[in-house]
C-alpha cells in the first residue's frame, strides 16, 4: 500500500468512527457517500499541507536540519509528537500532535481546544493524553510518544502513583498506554517538536480544531 492510499484509509476509517459515535450518542445519521467525501476533503488539505509551507506543515523532514533532530519510530511502529500551548488572556489550552511514520512522512495530525485555568505542565500532561486518544481514535496500536516537556516524559515513564497536581492526569496517560501493544515516551528539543507546536498554537489563538 502506497503512502497516498494509506493516509486516505486512515482518514476514511476516522470518519466511519465518528459517524458511528453520532449515530449512537447523537442520532444523527451521515452516508457513506458522505463519510467518503469528507475523509476525501481532509485528504486534499493534508496533501496541501505537505506539499507546501504553510505554518511548517509539511512532509518530514519540514527543514534539512529537521531531520537531524526528529528520529524515525521503532520498525513496526508510528510515532506521535504532541505538545501543548496555553492563552492566558482566553484561557485556552490548545493541543496538536501529529503522527508519522518511519520516513517522516505525516499520516495524520490534530489540533484541537479546550476551556481550561492550568499551568504549563497541565496543560502539557493534557495534550500528551489527547494525542494517546487520538491515536486509539485512529486503531494506532503501536507508537512512540514524544514530547519536548521532560517533566511529564519522566512522569509517565515512571512507576507508581502519583499525588501531584497531574496525578490523575498520569494515571490516566499509564492505562491509556497499558492498553496499546506498544507504546514508548521520548523526550526530544522543541526543535524537532515544531510542527506539534504550531498546531497546538494555532488553536490556543484561533479556537480552532481539525484532524
């Protein structure tokens, strides 16, 4: 299966998900033929994405120095970058990750908002668990999770239960990850955590969020 015809299956299933979960908790009834043209549509803006420099997002590596930052994922495995960005003045938390597979290439992203008064490393602990669900949105059953907040990497990777601030933040991050076949956290510099980033600014500013 080619890189094209992948990103549009994966995008066809993440539609057929979310119709079914408005059918069953909302009533709303969408068609195939509808389900198929908008995964159509969001695979038309991904390509767009990567194949130009719009706000950095494009295919890995986005920049030659890019790729001596981010690392490939584990054979057999994707990986995510997540991160997270706070306005203080709106009180918004915007959160974006973005998967990738072993050539760098993007698979899927996200960016998405909520109405939250926390500090940066709630708010970091909050975007690492909705890149976890989005994964588990997506059937991703192996991935490496890396963020550029060393805080929370260490958090999670460690043992025992947590009493902090984050606590249940992190408890909630170690059954998310017990449930996949595989899932390893890495740290890494904001650098290679760019593309992450934007997303998760640009829904802070705008309110905006996307798959």
């Amino acid at each position: 299966m080619n890189a094209d015809l992948m990103s549009l299956s994966v995008l066809i299933f993440h539609r057929i998900w979310l119709r079914r979960n408005r059918l069953i908790f909302e009533g709303q009834f969408s068609s195939p033929l509808k389900v198929f043209s908008e995964a159509s549509s969001l695979f038309d803006d991904f390509k767009r994405f990567n194949s130009k420099d719009s706000m950095g997002l494009v295919s890995c590596p986005v920049r030659p120095d890019l790729g001596k930052l981010w690392k490939p994922p584990a054979t057999g495995s994707l990986k995510i970058n997540w991160d997270a960005s706070l306005n203080v003045n709106s009180d918004l938390v915007g959160m974006g990750c973005v998967i990738r597979n072993g050539e760098g290439i993007v698979l899927a992203a996200k960016c998405c908002f909520c109405k939250a008064v926390v500090d940066p490393v709630c708010a970091e602990a909050m975007a690492a668990l909705a890149a976890l669900d989005f994964c588990c949105d997506l059937g991703v059953d192996s991935i490496e999770c890396e963020g550029d907040s060393l805080q929370i990497i260490k958090a999670v990777s460690s043992s025992g239960h947590s009493l902090d601030r984050i606590g249940h933040f992190l408890d909630a991050l170690k059954l998310k990850a017990a449930s996949l076949s595989t899932c390893k956290w890495n740290h890494c510099l904001r650098e290679a955590n760019e593309v992450a980033h934007l997303l998760a600014r640009r829904a802070s500013l705008r309110c905006f969020s996307h798959v």
